[in-house]
C-alpha cells in the first residue's frame, strides 16, 4: 500500500482522490476531468481502498450505498404487499386464519396465507431485512464519516489551483487592486456570516458545516431506534395483557407480580345527544347513536408492605382516575388502556320459594352468579340447595345439561327445595324462560323475582421498557435530519496572485443560494459572476439534441 | 357559522382560479410582451401570488370558522382532512414561491390545489362530533403537521412534472411520453370524477340496492351514480334505475369501485376529446409555453421541496403519529395499513435522497421519483382510507 505524494510535497494515505493539503486531484481520472468528484472531499475511504479480506468484502458490500437503496427498496415493497389482505392481528381471533383467508380472499388470500404473508411483519426475513439496514446504516456511517471528518477537520486555505478550475462554479478576474478587492470580497462575506479564514493571499469562507453531519446524526439515531425495538423481544421488556375487572370489583393486574390492584368503581358509555344543533346533520347521517365516551372510574391500589403474597392482601390506595379512550392511567412504567367493555352483564339473580297451591310465598333468595352458595336457609324447616349450577347454560352432545364457560350469561339451576312437607327436597330446573319440574308435580316452586347486571370493563396492560429508547433514538434522528436538510454547508475559496483573482465554490446541495452569495460578491466587489458548469454541460447537451 | 366557513372555502377555490390564470398568463405572456424585456411578464406571477395569498387567507378563515363550529379542529374526517390537504399544498407553494419565484410553478400547483379541494367537496361536509379514539390533542398536531409535509412533497411533484413537460421530446412516441400522458389521463380522471359527481348530483339521482354485505348479512347501499358494477347478490329497489352489469364480491365496496369506473370511463372521453383538440399530446403541447423555463432550476426546486418537506411529514407522520398511537392505542406501531403507507411513503423519500446524493439521480430520474411520490401519497390518502379497512377508517 503506497501512500501517494503530491506535488506540494503532502503525503497522503492510499486511496486518497484530492490532495488533502491543496486538493489537487491525485489520480488521472480527475487530472482529466473538468470537474472534481467532491463528496467526502476525496478522501480515502475504507471501502474504496481495501478489498482483500472477508471483512473487507462485508465491510464494503454494507458500506454500498446501492446496497443500502436496495435493502430500503426491498424493506419498502415487503411493508406494503403485507398491506394487501389484513395480517392475522387483524381478522377476528374466533376463526381458523387458513380457512378464513382462503374464504374472505378466494384463491389469492390462499396464497397469501400460504407463503407467510398473513404475519408478514413477523416473519423471519422481514427481521433479517430490518437487521441488514441496521448493519448498513452503522457501516456506511463510518465509512464515511470519519474521513469526512478528518478532511474538513484539516483543509488548508490556499488550494491548487487545478483544484479551483474543477468546481462546479468557478470564475477568473483581472483586478487592477487585488488587496482592495480581496478586503472588500471579506466584508461582503462575513456579513453573510461566513467564518473566513486567510492564509497567504488566499481566502476559505465557510459555513453551515454542521449540516453535513446531519446524516450520520439522523442514522446514528435510527440505529439506537432500531435497537430499541429488537430489545422488545428480551423478557421482561414488554407486558401486553388485559384484565377484566367488574363494577365494584378489584383485580389483580398482571404483570405486577401481584403488587397492583385495579377497582373498577364505574364504567359508563357516553352516546352523542341526537338532538345536538351542531352534529345533528351528521348524527342522523350515521343512521345510529355515535358513541362520544367509554369511561372507567377506577382506582389503583398497592399491596401493603407487610402483607404476605399468598395472603388476602391488605391494599393502599394510590390512586384514584377516570380511564378514557386517549387517557390511559399511568403508573410505574405500566399503563392502563380502555380497550373493550360489556354492558349489563348478570351479577344477582333473585327468585322466591313459593307455594303453588297458596301462591304464598315463603322468602326469597339472591343468588351471586359468580359465587353461588350451596344452601340458602330459610328457617322454620326451609331450605334451598342449589344442586348444579350453569352460569353459560346449554345441552351438551350427549344431551345433558352442561355449561359453555364461567362466564354467568345464561344462567340455569338446579334447585333441591325443602319444605316441612318434602323433607326429602323438590327438585326444580331454573333457566333463562324456562321452569321445570325434574320428577313430579311440584308443590313448591322458585319464582323469578329480579335480576341484578353490572357492567365490565376490559382495560390493557402494557409495560414498555424500550420507550426510552424509542423516544431518544427517534429524537436523534428527527435533529440529525433537520440538521442535514434545513442547512446547506456552503464554500467560497478565493485565490490571489498579482492581479489574477480565482474564486470558486461548492455546496453540498442547494446551489441557488449558493450562487445569490455569488451573486452578492460580484455586485459588490466587481467580481466576474462564476459560471456553472453543470448548467453550461446540460445546456450543450440540450442544444445538441435540439 | 358553519356557512361562513363554506362560503370562505368557496372564495379560496375562485382565488385559486383566479390564480392560476394569472400564473398561466406570466408564463405563456412573455412571448407577446417580449419587447419590453424579461422583467414584463413578471407582473402577471405577482398578480397570481398577491391572488394566491388573499385565497389562503379565505382559506385560514374557513379552516378558524369551522372550529369555531364543530369544537375540534377540522382535520377528522375524509372532507376535511382532504380539504386541509389542499390548503396545505397552497401554503407549500406560497413559501417555495417566496425562494424560487417560478411563475411556472404557480401554474402547475394551483390547479392541482383546486383539483383536490374539489375532490374534498364530494364528500359528506357537514360537522361529525368526534368518536372517543379521536378525542385528543394529537389529532390536530399529528394530522395538520403530516397534511403540511405531504402538502410540500407534492410541490417535488409538481416541479417534477413541469421538468418532464419542459424536457421530454413529444416528438418521439416512446415510453416516457405514455407515462407523462398517462399522468395527464389520471388528472384529467379526477377533474371528470368531480364533474360526474356534480352533474349527477344535480339531477338528483339514486339507485339502492338490497344486498349482503361481506359478512353474510342483508344490508343497504345506495349509488349516487349509475351502477355499472353492482354489489354482492344485489337487488335493484329503485324503479327505473339501470341494472348493473357486473356484480362485486362482498369484500370491495361496490359502490366506490363502480364511481371508479366511471371516473375512468369519463377521464377516457375527456382526454380523447383533448387529444382532437390539440392534436397533439397534452405534454407536447403544453411544452412550448415552457421554453423560457431553466430545466436545472425546476429540477432545484423540486429537490428542495422535498428537502424542505421530508423531514415535516417524518415528524407529523411518523413520530406525532406513534406518540398518538401509544396514546390512544397502546402501542406506538401496530402495522395498520395507513401505518404502514405512511412507513412507504417515508422509504420512498428516503430512497430518493440517497440516490440522488449518492448515485446522482438529478433531472429527469429524480422528476419520475417525485411523480411516484406523490403518486403513493394519493394512494395512502384514497385507496388505504376508503378501500384497505383499519383503524384509520374514519370517514
């Protein structure tokens, strides 16, 4: 590996393309060109240099910013083909996902299923193209960046002229008072707030050089969001769960390993009043009632200190809040979501033992649906044993009569009714519209009386260790790109020799402003205006098709 | 108050208009007023920019009086979100106007602006009251902030596009020229779909159907345009309505695949018309009013747009919107459709710029690449919105 010396007598390292001392072009390809390659200031960059070892080739292969546009291709085509047909979170979680695609879709949602589409965004190629965007993302940074750095870090004043010729704009004037006009050209300048540097007649004006670390800003932030959302997968990161709590009732919350309860002291759903002067139009549109609040008064306690897990654990109050849709309750690194409810679910039942004969009725029971008691004693040689219990009643295959969950949303019993006439006990079959004799004529029977509901509600739990990661790595990112796109770092050399003046220029983007300054410097100093060579090529090249 | 608001909106659409004219004077002007120099035309550009503030003012107006009205900001549904959109794209111009001063770009952007405040008014207008998952101050942050960053990307686009009709050779039927004529087609499909709307608005027409809808169950639907496409198993209840020719499945809305058709059928005898008109491609000729434009200026002004614009909707788009999601919906990303265009459209910009920072896609490839952008910017607004159910299906 040679390090190349140039005519100035500077030494640079292997790979370099612009001299860093005068910025004469090293190799022939820009000795011949009409304009210099200006990004990264020519300076040696790894990737471009070394290509012999397998770190070499997989540093240069993630270093490609062809690489990189493919992977934000590819990256980009996948999102939006798992966009097609619903994925699995979304179709309901009652159905088999293979026949459901191939019902809803036919033929193409087969497919679909098929090759893994319907859980796309979790699929293991989809991580791997995300991952590789990392790795390209912290590699091509590098890359660039740290010779970037070095170059603009140390670049002298005073350049080759051979570097100066081969801006995109450049321009020569005859002066008759060089000093006059190179004072003149600072003023201007500075009152453009550009630093301005002098060394031997020669002049570097210079600003916005912090946009060009825009970039790496922006990607060094993308990766620290990147890693943010890959350490969701870590146990311990990430509570996804949900509990159901009752009016009146208090849960444990998941995920706290027992240290937080939630009461639910009231849940109410809000409807827009269809007689409002403002929505009204809207209202009758809609054609039904549109829903303004779903609302959970609930309070979060703490166990106690002393009490022992396993206990009936005593509780502390630590707050008190209303949960809404867009106001989760928060606390501790966890937060509580409104996400779903069920209106006027059963909670008492309460029936009456009555005489049939008399239509006497002797006393009356309240049953707690979801804790009933064995026996009810009603005194002077009555008593009702509740001999099964269905809370979600229906016959089963074979007939008899089962329950379908715990979930108490028709309910149905079997009553044994003792009397000082039946010590042996009456039986009875209880439902929803439905009242049976299980043996014989009954004297006895149980009335239905009344009914109490409740309404539930069903809150999320979720814990989200990798917020701060998320939040820092997307902030980076946000500045990183204000940084690059809202600033353009700008460059005016001016060279001196006798009566000749040189003045070049670069931008890194945004080149209009860069030639207003231009333009400025010239009504100012007499200065000729430079001339772009890239409008000067293009409208050749224009002419010659014309 | 609410009328105010409509009225306001009416006066911004005609400014616009009015605008545009003045726009498309400055710049077709030059040739007849050339004995007085270059500078003479340019009194039309200022005219059309003094019209194009005193809209956006009108506009301001309608957008202050119908908070004022509804209570919320009116970004909530598909009328006023596309509105505001609209709005947007005028304030976009206003400030590249303010660094550029292209005339030509004025001419090119209004009607654009006009185009879609008109697609806007097909939809219902009144003021809905917000559902609960809307109800919250990032409503108004996340959809104004992302409105305003498309509004800008969408001047690339009509930069771009004055780049491609300044510079593409007409002369040669190739595949460049189909594209830029099949761009012209699809404007000219929207300026038919909204004449379409009115015409049959106008008289009144209706056409309901009995159907079953995509889960099997009996419902309603009725057609504010012939039906060409019908819906699933749909029966006919309006006398003396047509029969539709073709029925959907359950799963498309029929009713919109069928004023698709339409728009498409019409945009197809609109430009057939243009076309004799001319006789020539609507590219060609419009090319020769741009003589005077500078190609690298053009292609300068739609890079910045989109530099200007990138980062705005990334914020609005992206960043307000996972804030809002871990609000509202617990999670900050859940892979909802209009989630994940709005993830596409970021990686097309994102494409963009590297390949014209690293691989030196300037002119003509970068025009094309600001086309395509806008082009997934309107899919994410129409198609995701009305076609892809999610949980962005508001309206």
């Amino acid at each position: 590996m040679n390090e190349i010396k140039c005519d100035c007598g500077h030494v640079n390292p292997y790979g370099t393309q612009l001299c860093q001392n005068c910025g004469k072009p090293l190799e022939e390809k820009g000795k011949n060109a009409s304009m210099v390659d200006m990004r990264y200031e020519g300076a040696a960059r790894r990737s471009q240099t070394y290509n012999k070892s397998m770190v070499d080739k997989i540093w240069n292969f993630f270093s490609s910013v062809k690489v990189g546009i493919w992977i934000i291709v590819l990256t980009l085509v996948a999102s939006s083909i798992g966009t097609i047909f619903p994925q699995e979170m979304y179709i309901p979680n009652t159905v088999d996902p293979a026949e459901h695609y191939k019902d809803e879709y036919g033929i193409a949602g087969q497919i679909y299923y098929t090759l893994g589409f319907h859980n796309l965004y979790g699929s293991w190629w989809y991580m791997a193209l995300i991952a590789s965007l990392g790795i390209s993302l912290i590699i091509a940074s590098i890359d660039r960046v740290v010779p970037l750095y070095k170059a603009l870090k140390n670049q002298r004043v005073p350049r080759n002229e051979a570097f100066l010729k081969r801006q995109r704009l450049f321009g020569h004037t005859t002066v008759r008072d060089a000093d006059n006009t190179l004072d003149k050209a600072k003023a201007v300048l500075k009152g453009k707030r550009y630093n301005i540097r002098e060394e031997n007649g020669s002049l570097l004006a210079e600003k916005g050089r912090f946009s060009r670390w825009g970039p790496y800003v922006n990607h060094l932030g993308l990766v620290i969001f990147l890693t943010g959302a890959m350490l969701r997968f870590f146990p311990g990161m990430y509570v996804d769960d949900i509990v159901w709590v009752r009016e009146g009732e208090t849960e444990v919350i998941p995920g706290t390993d027992g240290q937080y309860f939630i009461e639910n002291e009231r849940f109410i759903v809000e409807l827009y009043d269809e007689n409002d002067e403002t929505f009204q139009e809207a209202l009758e549109r809609a054609g039904g009632p549109t829903v303004k609040n779903f609302q959970t008064d609930a309070v979060l306690y703490k166990r106690a200190d002393t009490s022992v897990v396993g206990t009936t654990p005593e509780l502390e109050e630590v707050k008190e809040e209303d949960i809404r849709v867009n106001h989760p309750l928060r606390f501790d690194n966890f937060a509580l979501y409104q996400l779903d409810y069920k209106l006027n679910e059963l909670n008492t039942m309460t029936f009456s033992l009555d005489n049939r004969e008399t239509g006497e009725s002797i006393d009356t029971i309240e049953i707690d649906l979801f804790d009933p008691k064995d026996e009810y004693d009603l005194g002077d040689g009555y008593k009702v044993v509740i001999d099964s219990y269905f809370p979600n009643f229906e016959f089963n295959d074979d007939g008899e009569p089962s329950t379908t969950s715990s979930i108490p949303d028709n309910p149905a019993f079997i009553f044994q009714m003792f009397s000082p006439e039946h010590p042996d006990g009456e039986y009875s079959f209880v439902g929803i519209q439905r009242n049976e004799d299980v043996f014989k004529e009954n004297d006895y029977q149980m009335s239905f009386r009344d009914v109490n509901t409740k309404n539930v509600t069903a809150l999320t739990v979720r814990k989200d260790l990798t917020l701060p990661f998320i939040i820092v790595g997307a902030s980076i990112f946000m500045i990183g790109l204000i940084q690059g796109s809202y600033w353009s770092h700008r460059r005016i050399w001016i060279k001196q020799k006798d009566k000749d003046v040189w003045i070049a220029g670069h931008a890194n983007k945004h080149w209009e402003s860069l030639r207003k300054d231009f333009q400025s410097l010239s009504d100012e100093t007499g200065l000729v205006m430079p001339e772009d060579k890239l409008k000067q090529k293009n409208d050749k090249e224009s002419e010659g098709k014309g | 108050m609410e009328t105010l608001s409509g009225n306001l909106l009416l006066i911004t659409f005609f400014m616009y208009l009015l605008a545009t004219i003045f726009f498309t004077v400055s710049v077709t002007g030059k040739k007849w007023r050339n004995k007085q120099g270059d500078m003479s035309g340019n009194r039309w550009g200022t005219f059309g920019f003094i019209t194009t503030i005193i809209g956006f003012v009108s506009a301001v107006g309608y957008f202050v009086t119908r908070w004022m009205a509804a209570g919320h900001a009116p970004v909530s549904n598909m009328f006023e979100y596309t509105t505001f959109l609209g709005i947007a794209l005028s304030f976009a111009f206003i400030i590249l106007y303010g660094i550029y001063k292209t005339n030509v770009l004025g001419m090119f952007t209004m009607p654009i602006v006009m185009l879609i405040i008109a697609y806007a008014s097909v939809f219902p207008s009144e003021v809905e009251p917000l559902i609960p998952a809307l109800q919250s101050n990032w409503l108004k942050i996340h959809v104004t902030t992302t409105a305003i960053g498309q509004g800008i990307l969408s001047i690339g686009f009509a930069a771009g596009l004055i780049y491609l009709v300044r510079t593409l050779d007409f002369t040669a039927r190739g595949k460049k020229v189909f594209w830029l004529e099949f761009i012209m087609y699809s404007l000219v499909s929207v300026v038919s779909f909204v004449l379409i709307r009115y015409i049959f608005a106008i008289a009144n027409y209706e056409a309901s159907f009995q159907y079953v809808d995509e889960n099997g169950n009996d419902a309603e639907m009725t057609y504010n345009l012939p039906p060409i496409l019908g819906p699933n198993e749909g029966e006919l209840l309006t006398d003396g309505a047509m029969q539709p020719l073709l029925s959907m499945p359950a799963w498309l809305r029929s009713d919109d695949a069928n004023t698709v058709l339409w728009s498409l059928l019409a945009g197809i005898v609109l430009y057939a018309l243009l076309r004799l008109i001319l006789r020539k491609p609507i590219g060609g000729a419009i090319q020769p009013l741009l003589k005077g434009i500078h190609p690298e200026t053009v292609d300068e002004v739609s890079y910045r747009a989109i530099a200007i614009g990138f980062p705005v909707f990334t914020l609005g788009g992206l960043i307000f919107a996972m804030i809002w999601a871990q609000i509202a919906w617990t999670r900050f990303w859940g892979w909802d459709p209009k989630e994940v265009w709005a993830l596409v459209t970021f990686l097309f910009y994102a494409a963009y710029l590297h390949l014209r920072l690293s691989k030196g896609w300037h002119g003509e490839r970068s025009a094309w690449l600001c086309v395509i952008g806008f082009a997934i910017i309107m899919f994410n607004l129409i198609f995701v919105n009305l076609v892809i159910a999610g949980l962005h299906s508001y309206a």
